[in-house]
C-alpha cells in the first residue's frame, strides 16, 4: 500500500499493482524486489510526496527496531496487569 500511494498517488491503486506483480498486499516486499507500475492514479498527490521527501512506511525496519520498553514486555510476565 506504501509503495501505491507514493508512487501512484492512490490507495484504491494497490490491489491492482499488487495483481499485476503477483504479489498480495500483505506481503513483505524485501530489498533489492522490484515491481512493475501501472499508471499514476493522482500526479498531485505523487509530486508532493516527491517534493517533501514523504516516503510512507507501514512497518518498522530492522534499524528502526528499539529494544525494550512496552512493545517488548509480555502481559503478566514484564507488565503486570492487576
């Protein structure tokens, strides 16, 4: 969906890229994977991602990850719910 509305400029655009590539929306695209375009749905909304260097992304990388905090304790093992 990333990958659709940066550079389609159309959400509505991500099933059919996804169709087109044989690849299904929920799939982790992995780097160095390229994908075949279909048309620009929205040049607007395409130049102004490309104009403030927006570049969307739903899940975190491996540099991103912050080991530690909320998102790591278990229920009832590190956070204790009472």
């Amino acid at each position: 969906m990333d990958v659709a509305i940066q550079k389609l400029g159309s959400i509505e655009t991500a099933f059919a890229l996804a169709s087109e590539n044989a690849v299904s929306i929920t799939d982790d695209l992995t780097t160095g994977s390229s994908l075949t375009l279909t048309d620009v749905q929205n040049l607007e909304v395409v130049s102004a991602y490309v104009l403030k260097s927006i570049v969307p992304a739903t899940g975190l990388s491996d540099k991103d990850t912050v080991f530690g905090g909320i998102n790591y304790m278990g229920i009832q093992l590190d956070l204790i719910v009472s």
